[in-house]
C-alpha cells in the first residue's frame, strides 16, 4: 500500500535543511513554513438540472514580503487545504528564484472538471470568484490557470471580478492566464514549456551535452507537458514516450509530436492505439517501432536521457526512486519528486533540475501579462519571448552557478537564492528585527 505523502511536509523538509545549512534565520524559517492566511470555503452551484451541489474550494496565500500573492487555481479532485498551502509556498520560492515581485498563493476546488457541463463551471468559476471578495485584487493577489484550468475559466473569473468591482483601476490585472482578445499577453500559454527548455538547453550546454537525439519522456500532455514536448522536438530531441491520466504511449524511434498533439486535441485524450513515427524515420529506410501503451508508472522508469514530471506532486518517492534510469529530470509539475526520493536520486547521480526554476516560465509571462494590464500597453509576441529568454537565462545561470561552486544540488542552489531574497524583503520591512540578539 502506498502511503500519501505530504506535500506541505515535504516542502517544510526542505526549507529546514536548506535554510539550516544556509544559516537561514530561524524566525524566518518559521514563518515560511506556514501561510499568511488560508482560504476555505464551501461554495453552492446551481446544476443544469436545477439541483445545488456545495464545492468545496480554498486559497492559500503563503507570502507577499515581495509583492502581491501569486498562484493557480486548479480544478481537480484530490486538492485539500495542505495542498494548497503547500503550492502557495512552492510560488512563493519560484517567484524568487526568477526575481518578480511576486510573493506566493494556490487555490482550488476539488472536484472532476469533465463531469460539469460549460455552464456549470462557469457557474463555480464566478461563484468561486465572489467567495474570494476582496481576498484578491491586482495588487492584493492575482490568480492564474492551473491543473485542469485555462484561459476561459480565468475569462470567466476576469469577467465576475470587474462585474464585482465596477470603476475600480485595473481590474483587469487581477487574472493573469487570460485568453489575448480580453486582456491576455501573447506568448502566455506555451509559456511555461517554452520556459522549461530554455532551462533545459542552458545546462546542456553548460555540460557540453549534444541535444540532438536525447531521448525524452513526458509524464503529463496538458499544456506545460504538451508545450514541452513540442519544443524539444523542435530542438532535435526524441520524444519517445508521453502520457495523461488515462495512460501514456511510447515509441522506441520517437514520436511525431505535432500528429499527436493534434490526435490528442480532437480526440480530447492521447490516443494509445494510435501510432504517429517520427517524421524522417520512414524516409531514412528505418522500421518504426510499434507504439506501445503503458502506464504513467512505467513512463517514469524508461531508460531515457531526460525525464519530464509535468503532472501532479509526489510521482517519484522512496518507492521508486530507485528503478528511475533517466539521466535528468526536469520538474516541470510542481512537487513531482518528494525529499527522500531526491535524496535517492543525488545518492545515485541523477541530475534533478528543481520545479521552481525549471517551472517559472509561466508565473514570469504572468508577470508581464500584469505588467502590460496595468499600463494599458501590450507588447509583441516576440517582445515577450525575448524577456522570458533574458529572465530564465539569468535565473537559470544564477542557479547552476551557485550549484556547481558549492558542490550542492540544483534544488538547494535554487532555494538559496528564493530564501535570501525572501529574507531581506522581510527584514528590510520590518517584518522581523533587523538583528536578533544572542
């Protein structure tokens, strides 16, 4: 039997062992282990067929020393309160590793998306979004999509939001994650995939690693996972093997990403009878391997070079972390390897580049989708990707740096850097004494 594991607990083992061999403050680590406030809420909806169902929803808000909360709102049936609190946290480090002035925040409603027709989740999105009140704002906390939320939900929450708050000033920064056509930045959705592999490709050439040919498997097709596996394609990487929560399937020679990312978008789910071969494979006189169905369980064992977690947390633990045969990992999901499992992992030499660097593509787009909200002046698609590219470039040699001149891994590396960002905006406001006495 599998034990479920914490993810607020795993996140307060990692901030005390980090911040104790930092010499992190104790008061500071104290109060980053908890939140500044928590959410929750019981939310009537009104079905289709004129019956209530209550939802139960939450958002935590784990920090703003450096500026309004930040954080998703997902949709999916296992999120709990110490879920959430234990995301909102993750925000608040990511959003420090890649220096916006964010702090951090995580909301959700448990429940199946896929069982409540259009309206209805309309219905909860606005309902939802009223039950917030005055929790949220544009320079309160701004709220973004995440599992199982898009673009049209967050239209929808803009929308309920400026309804609540008529003549209010920008009341359109308050959803990031917004479809272009109301208020939205170009460049937004693919922004977290597109942020994950110019991490990826930095430390490939930090280690004189050829990308061409590396063999990648996606654990996750939404839109971080879809976006990802595109873009390593583009760069010459053989996606070999991919999955979403009703399963996965792989190709030894490499899948034609863009044929399935298109069967997969009108079939609504990845399509594991349907084989899409590597375009060149057939040209080059070479037999496609037979596509193979398999569980996201066996994806994460592959013998592959790079591994992709960008589902949900706590996939790879202490049971399994032992059978994993990727080279390195990239966390594209937010707490997909819990402590014990990273501690296998270094133990054994795999390489792990951590969520809240390797995930901050999409947070730092939604910082330019607020910025652009509140000045009423948007950019180009290319004016944006040039500032993600700048922005994960930095963050990214920020980290690999530190990692490589301390002898310390990429997590720890990428929690330094958050952590003493996070305590000087603390101490320079105020929060806790400038000095304490012995």
């Amino acid at each position: 039997m599998t034990t479920k594991i914490s993810p607020l607990e795993s996140f307060r083992t990692t901030l005390k062992e980090v911040g104790g061999k930092m010499n992190l403050r104790k008061d500071v680590i104290e109060i980053l282990s908890y939140p500044q406030r928590v959410i929750d809420a019981y939310i009537p909806v009104e079905m289709d067929n004129g019956s209530m169902r209550i939802f139960h929803g939450y958002r935590a808000q784990h920090q703003n020393a450096r500026g309004p909360y930040k954080g998703g709102i997902r949709f999916h049936p296992d999120v709990d309160e110490q879920e959430v609190q234990a995301l909102a946290a993750l925000m608040t480090m990511k959003t420090a590793v890649v220096d916006i002035p964010f702090g951090g925040a995580k909301g959700g409603v448990a429940l199946n998306p896929m069982e409540l027709s259009d309206k209805e989740l309309q219905r909860l999105t606005r309902a939802f979004v009223q039950t917030l009140g005055e929790a949220i704002g544009p320079n309160i906390d701004v709220p973004a999509p995440d599992v199982n939320t898009n673009g049209q939900i967050m239209a929808w929450a803009a929308d309920e939001y400026s309804r609540l708050h008529q003549g209010a000033p920008h009341v359109e920064a308050t959803f990031t994650g917004k479809p272009v056509s109301v208020g939205g930045s170009l460049g937004r959705e693919e922004a977290t995939g597109y942020g994950g592999i110019l991490v990826l490709l930095n430390y490939l050439r930090r280690k004189n690693i050829a990308k061409d040919g590396l063999k990648v498997a996606v654990q996750g097709f939404g839109n971080v996972g879809s976006h990802f596996a595109r873009f390593a394609d583009k760069n010459g990487m053989h996606v070999v093997a991919v999955s979403d929560s009703r399963g996965g399937v792989f190709n030894a020679d490499g899948h034609d990403i863009e044929a399935l990312y298109g069967g997969q978008k009108k079939a609504g789910h990845l399509e594991q009878n349907v084989c899409y071969p590597r375009i060149g494979v057939a040209e080059a006189g070479q037999k496609a391997s037979e596509c193979l169905p398999l569980t996201n369980a066996e994806l994460l064992e592959l013998p592959v070079d790079i591994l992709v977690p960008a589902a949900l947390e706590n996939q790879i633990t202490a049971e399994n972390a032992e059978k994993i045969q990727a080279k390195i990992i990239i966390e594209m999901a937010n707490g997909p390897i819990t402590p014990e499992a990273d501690a296998i992992l270094a133990k054994r030499g795999i390489v792990v580049i951590p969520d809240i660097l390797a995930n901050a593509g999409g947070v730092t787009v939604s910082y330019y989708e607020w910025v652009q909200n509140l000045q009423n002046l948007y950019w180009t698609k290319e004016e944006v990707n040039s500032r993600l590219e700048q922005k994960m470039a930095k963050s990214a040699g920020d980290v690999f740096d530190i990692a490589e001149k301390e002898n310390v891994t990429n997590r720890e590396a990428a929690y330094r850097i958050a952590l003493a960002r996070v305590q000087e905006a603390m101490v320079l406001k105020g929060w806790v004494p400038a000095q304490v006495k012995a």
